[in-house]
C-alpha cells in the first residue's frame, strides 16, 4: 500500500472554505478503484492547518491518481488558498488496511 500523510496551511481567508474547495477532488478521489481513504483532519493547535491521509492500493493505483484530470486541477486550483507549499510523507508500506492498535483493546 502507499500511504500518504499531508499537512495543508491555508491563508486565514479561505480556511473556513478549505473543505469545500477539496470537495470535488475528495469526491473523485474516494471514486476510484484503486483508493483505499482519502480522510482529511482540522488541527486542534492551528486551525488553519488541514492534515490528509490518504493510501492507495499499489504505486499503479498511485500513479493513475496523480495522473487523472481532478488531479491535475486541484494542483492548479489550491494554491490559491494556501499559505506555504504543503508537507507530505509518502511511503510504501506492507499493510492492505488499517490494523487494530495492539497497546489496546476495547471490549
């Protein structure tokens, strides 16, 4: 799997309006075959930052997102809102899925 973490500044302005404005990438993103999540988190020290975590089924599941048109024009569209180049980690990983957390157990 290819996890991927992304931390996402917006500009005071459009912070109230981020999630919005990523509505229709998060739509197409979730549509496709190979996208296992695409979940995005509000800070609760800086409300301005928006965190995504997202994963993939493999690097072609990988590659046809960063390829698919609502890609592309997210890529051209955010930056408006945003006030530094957004922060990513991207790793291969060996999972398929979230695991249960083994330091503990809710029965």
């Amino acid at each position: 799997m290819i996890f991927i973490v992304v931390k996402f500044k917006t500009k005071p302005e459009w912070t109230d309006r981020w999630l919005e404005l990523v509505a229709p990438f998060t739509a197409a993103t979730r549509a496709e075959e190979g996208n296992l999540w695409f979940d995005w988190s509000r800070s609760v020290d800086d409300p301005t930052e928006f965190l995504l975590v997202e994963a993939f089924r493999d690097q072609a599941a990988g590659a046809a997102h960063v390829g698919s048109p609502y890609f592309k024009t997210a890529m051209n569209e955010l930056p408006q809102a945003l006030a530094s180049t957004p922060q990513i980690i991207s790793q291969t990983i060996d999972a398929t899925g979230w695991s249960e957390m083994g330091e503990m157990t809710v029965e």
